[in-house]
C-alpha cells in the first residue's frame, strides 16, 4: 500500500469545495486535515465542524491528524464528523493504549504520532494495538517546514520493530515531503505520505501527484 494524502492544511479555505474537487481530480488517494489547538502546538485551524463540512463534499478517506492536548475528549465528535481515520500524539496521550482502543471502537482506524525528537522506542508496546503509525518530518504547528533529513532512518527502524512483532501496522509520514524526497522515504518503509506544499502550491497538482506515484511504485 503507497497512498498519496494530501494535507487541506494548504488548501485555499475561501474555496474549499473547489480544491477539494481539484485535488481528488488530480489522482488523491485521501485527505489529510490537520487539528491545531494552539495549546499543543503554535498554532490554532479547525475543529470537528470543518471536518463535516469535507466530509460532505468528498468521497475520500479524512485523515484526520488531532494536534491537540488531552484528544480523548474529542474522538467522539471527530468519529461522529466523518473522520475515517484519527490520529493522536504520543507526547499528548497519558493513557495512549486506551485513547488507541476508544478511537477503534468508533470503526475508524486509529494512529499514533511520534515528532522528530521522540525515539520510535518508546511505541513498542502500542505496534500492534494502533493500526498505523505517523512520523512527523517537521515539528508540528506549521506548513511549508523544511524537512528533518534523518527522519528515513526513523521510519527504517519503525519497520523493523513493527516486522519482528510481525503486525499489520503500517508508516505514515508528514512534513517537507517532495518530488525530490518522495523515493527516499518510500524506500524506508512509509506507505502513505503526507504533503501539503508541494501539491497544493505546485502549478500542476495533478502532474506532481502522478511524479509522486510513480516515484514510490
């Protein structure tokens, strides 16, 4: 599995209808939204309601990625708003086994984050229980970051914990991913790649998608 999920993070939010349209045109495989809260990182986007909103006018999956502090109190409204997929920080989740299992109860598939400075050791216990896992390539909080040259070497050694558990999880990433990078990480072992930027701010979305594709094919 090799997904291309671009990050609505970069969207044009005057016209997010059209872009949305535009982006699954373009070859998307899902979308990407970034839950900001200005609490667990700098910054501050959207909430289950904009989530709806999408979920109304795209048949793709919604990644939804929860940057917020104490996410166990939102899952319910994030599932309920159409979130296919919900993500939580490591760094954030005291209780992280039973924030994983309350997303799952939902049916929405559920993922762990870990930012550039966490080691993947300390996921260990939860491969296995999560269903993916999400490495941030930049630190949170902003787009257009440049991104962090030793994450690859993260997601290798992520792959080969999560073979000699022998479990399905699979490796998102997320931050400063390229054309110019995009094989490199699929190299590494990452199945869906996350880019804002350098899709909804290239001239042709559709062609650098497709480079992208068949960069990690």
């Amino acid at each position: 599995m090799k997904l291309i999920a671009p990050s609505v993070l970069s969207a044009d939010f005057s016209k997010i209808q059209s872009e949305i349209q535009m982006i699954t045109e373009a070859g998307a495989d899902m979308l990407h939204l970034d839950v900001m809260d200005g609490h667990f990182v700098p910054n501050i986007t959207f909430g289950p309601k904009m989530v709806e909103s999408i979920r109304r006018h795209t048949k793709l999956n919604l990644d939804v990625h929860l940057m917020i502090s104490e996410p166990e109190k939102y899952i319910e409204q994030f599932a309920k708003a159409g979130a296919d997929w919900i993500s939580v920080h490591f760094e954030a989740c005291i209780h992280l086994n039973r924030v994983v299992n309350q997303i799952k109860d939902y049916g929405v598939k559920a993922g762990v984050v870990i930012n550039p400075a966490t080691s993947v050791s300390v996921l260990q216990e939860i491969i296995g229980v999560a269903d993916y896992i999400l490495l941030m390539s930049v630190n949170p909080g902003f787009g257009g970051q440049k991104f962090i040259s030793s994450s690859p070497e993260k997601a290798v050694k992520l792959a080969e914990m999560i073979k000699n558990k022998n479990a399905d999880t699979f490796i998102e990433m997320d931050g400063g991913i390229d054309v110019e990078n995009i094989k490199l990480i699929s190299d590494s072992g990452v199945n869906v790649f996350v880019a804002g930027n350098s899709i909804f701010g290239s001239k042709d979305p559709k062609e650098t998608i497709s480079k992208m594709k068949k960069l990690i094919s």
